[in-house]
C-alpha cells in the first residue's frame, strides 16, 4: 500500500529495509520510503543492555539517489501513541551513511528502558538533522517468537501483582508432589527420626534431643508453672537451689528450719512469755482485777505516789491593818499598792515526798473598775523547834490580765521542795500583792489550793 503525503520542509528520505515491520511513504516526487526495527538480545546473560537494531536508507528527496557517504546526526525517539502523547524515550547520535544504506542498534548511547515496552503499543520517529520527524510513526510491533516469549513475564497468564495478594492463592493449590527434592528425600528414607536425618513437619523431640551441655535449656525455656517436686529427682534439689521466698517444703526455708516457725492458729502459754517482757503498755485498759493480784504480794514500793491537798483558806492568813476582813464570799481584800501581806502557818504532812516540789494555785476577783495585770508575791519558808529562822525562797508567777469586776483569775505557782536532811516541822507562806502588779484596784483573794506529793 502507498500513502502520500504533501511535506513542506523535508529534505532527506530515509529508505529503511527491515524483516518484521515495514512502513510506506510516498511523497510527490514519487520517493518511496521502508523502515524496520529488529530487537536484539544481550549476547550473554551477563550483558546489561538492552538494544533494538534499526536499518534504511537514506536518499535525496529532490533526485531520489542515496545521500553522499559521511555522517548523518539522527533523532530516535520512542512514544505511547500514534501522534501526539507522551516520549518516553529519546536518542540523538551519529550515523555513518554508505551508499544511503546506514545500520544502528537503538539504545547504545541513550539506555533504553526495557520496561518501555510494558506491552502497550508503541511508536517510533525519526529525525534526520535539523529536518522535521517523519511522519506518520512507525508502530512497534513483536517478531513471531517474541509473540511467544511475552508469555514468559506471565504465570498462567498472570503477571507477578496478582500473585502479590495471598487472596490469589488458594489452600492445597500445589501438591507436595510437585516438588521433586521432597520425593526423593523420602525416596532415599532421608525424612525421619533417625540420627543424621532430615526431620519431619510435625516431628517432636524428647530428652535424647537436648544436650547435655550446661545452658542448652535455660530459666527463660520453661514457662511458668511448668515444674513441680514430681518432677525433681532424688536429692537434685538442695538447699543451694532455694532462695527467698521459694515457697518449697523443704528441710530449711531461708536457712529456718521447721522448728523456727509456727501455725497461723497456735497459742501461747505463761512458759513461752520471757520474764519481764510484758509492759504496761502491753496489756489493756480494766484486764486486770484484783483475783489476778496474789494477797500480800504488793509492797510500798509497788503503789505509785499520789498528790495531796493542804487545807487551808484565805480565812487562815494572820493579816495586819493594811489587809482588811471581807465577807465570806468575797475573801480577803489587798488593797492597790499595798505590799505587805499576811503568812499562813501550817505543819508539814507526814506523807511528804521528801524532794518533792509543792504546787500553789491563787483565786482572786478584782474589786474595782480599770485593766492591768494584778497578781500576788508569794515567800516559802520552812521552821524548825527553837528557831523562827529557817531556809526559805520566794516565788512569782506570769500575772493575769484583769479588766472586769468579780470575773475569777487564777495564779499558779510552784514553790520549792524541802530535802530529806533538812525537813521543817511547820511551813510559812507569806502572800502579798507583786511588786510588778500594774492593776490600779483592790483585789480580793478568795481561795487557796496547796497541793503535795504524798507517799504511800
């Protein structure tokens, strides 16, 4: 068939001659143009190219002779349709003409992609100089081996994406027979228990199978639980083998043996209570009473001292002119600024602790309107028979704040023991108002506590 077309710029004819695909053109002129493109393999499995061989002719298009003899700079370019689309790969190089016929193989300068050719169609143009690309395209097309060969990228007609999803491949879809080695291994009685053969699937191994090497099974080998004394023969297990906490009945538990420990429900007799071990914080309020007290087994020394109280009353002061007698309810009146007082005199209890101090609280009221700190001075002294001279102390304490009429203060004080070589027969407190006293009112003392500690 001859197709014609009109060109307004081409001047070189290429006369391509080739085995698989050809190709006509005609011009006006009557020139007439074949092409043809043969694949040709790597010579070697070692080659990395991959190259097309391309043959023609080249003539001159206004006389219709070959081109004169020399070097042609020739465009190859591969695309993916017949006009327009995509390039996909190109070559530019120099051909060597003789005689108008010139041969080349595509992809010696420029690499050419195998993957170009993904069997989707393609065509080829070429460009001679700086003349147009002859059209139309040539269409790439296969030899009838390589028709065949194109199977060889496909399994059972599927490329190698379908078998990318497992969902392709079915259960039992190759039998063990296909596989020739695992025939010949049983064949050969290679698959089996017996030493020096190859071991089955579903094959399970028992002690013969572990070494005797120490580690060849290590704590990390048996999983929780696995082991108990059933499985320890003899005396294997020691107590080198028994740490903290292991739980074992064994002869020894932390180095404890049976004998160290009790049950969980046992009970104590007097015979397991050391003597003197018990403390009083030991026992519970009111679990003692007198049944458990053996009679006459309490001493003195077993009865702990109690404190004791002196009577005595504002009442009992021997006062001057400068204190005067109150009522019976409001006590013995020290008036503002007054410091003189008035002692009581009292004999020392028998009971006394010797060592001891006494402890001295004083109840008073002011008397009059006004606010500030009013209080008293206390002197302690004890007397002896034949003697009003004896060793004594004063005592003061923090004064109470006063600001209301008849509200009771108290002022506390502790006042000197007397020791065991020099206990007086008879006591005088003197009670007089403080020095320091701020209070600008009388104030009357209506109650007096002494306390002592008293033996038993």
């Amino acid at each position: 068939m001859t197709r014609t077309y009109f060109w307004s710029r081409l001047t070189t004819v290429l006369v391509l001659v080739a085995v698989t695909l050809v190709l006509t053109v005609s011009r006006q002129s009557g020139a007439v143009v074949l092409a043809g493109v043969v694949e040709q393999l790597p010579a070697s499995v070692a080659a990395t190219t991959h190259v097309l061989s391309y043959q023609g002719r080249l003539l001159d298009p206004s006389t219709g002779n070959p081109k004169a003899d020399g070097a042609y700079t020739m465009t190859f370019r591969v695309y993916d349709a017949a006009s327009g689309g995509n390039t996909l790969w190109t070559e530019t190089k120099d051909v060597a003409v003789s005689k108008g016929l010139f041969s080349t193989l595509l992809g010696d300068t420029t690499a050419l992609d195998p993957a170009v050719f993904d069997g989707n169609d393609r065509w080829l143009g070429v460009k001679v100089g700086a003349d147009a690309e002859t059209t139309p395209r040539m269409r790439l097309a296969f030899v009838p081996y390589a028709t065949w060969a194109r199977n060889a990228g496909l399994l059972n007609g599927q490329d190698s994406t379908f078998y990318q999803n497992a969902n392709n491949i079915n259960a039992g879809t190759l039998s063990p027979n296909r596989f020739s080695a695992l025939d010949d291994l049983n064949a050969e009685g290679a698959i089996g228990a017996g030493a020096g053969q190859v071991a089955a699937g579903n094959h399970n191994h028992d002690a013969a199978y572990v070494n005797d090497d120490a580690g060849e099974v290590g704590n990390a080998d048996v999983p929780d639980g696995a082991l108990d004394p059933a499985k320890i023969t003899g005396t294997a297990w020691t107590s080198a083998n028994m740490g903290a906490g292991s739980g074992l009945d064994a002869d020894t538990l932390d180095t404890k043996h049976a004998s160290d420990f009790a049950a969980a429900s046992h009970t104590h007799t007097g015979a397991d209570i050391v003597d003197g071990s018990i403390n009083a914080a030991d026992l519970a309020a009111d679990s003692v009473d007198s049944s458990k007290i053996g009679d006459g087994t309490i001493v003195d020394a077993d009865i702990q001292d109690t404190m004791r109280y002196i009577p005595i009353t504002p009442g009992d002061l021997m006062h001057n002119n400068s204190i005067v007698t109150g009522d019976c309810c409001n006590g013995i009146v020290f008036p503002d600024a007054q410091q003189t007082g008035g002692p009581i005199v009292f004999a020392l209890p028998n009971d006394y602790v010797p060592g001891t101090d006494f402890s001295l609280d004083l109840y008073f009221i002011p008397r009059t309107s006004g606010a500030g700190q009013a209080g008293f001075f206390v002197r302690w002294v004890g007397l002896s028979e034949g003697s009003w001279s004896g060793t004594g102390s004063s005592a003061t304490s923090t004064l109470p704040t006063v600001s209301t009429v008849n509200n009771i203060h108290k002022q506390s004080f502790t006042l000197n023991a007397f020791s065991a070589g020099s206990l007086p027969e008879i006591v005088e407190m003197t009670i007089r108002r403080d020095p320091s006293d701020s209070y600008a009112g009388d104030i009357n003392l209506i109650g007096i506590r002494l306390a002592y500690q008293a033996s038993r």
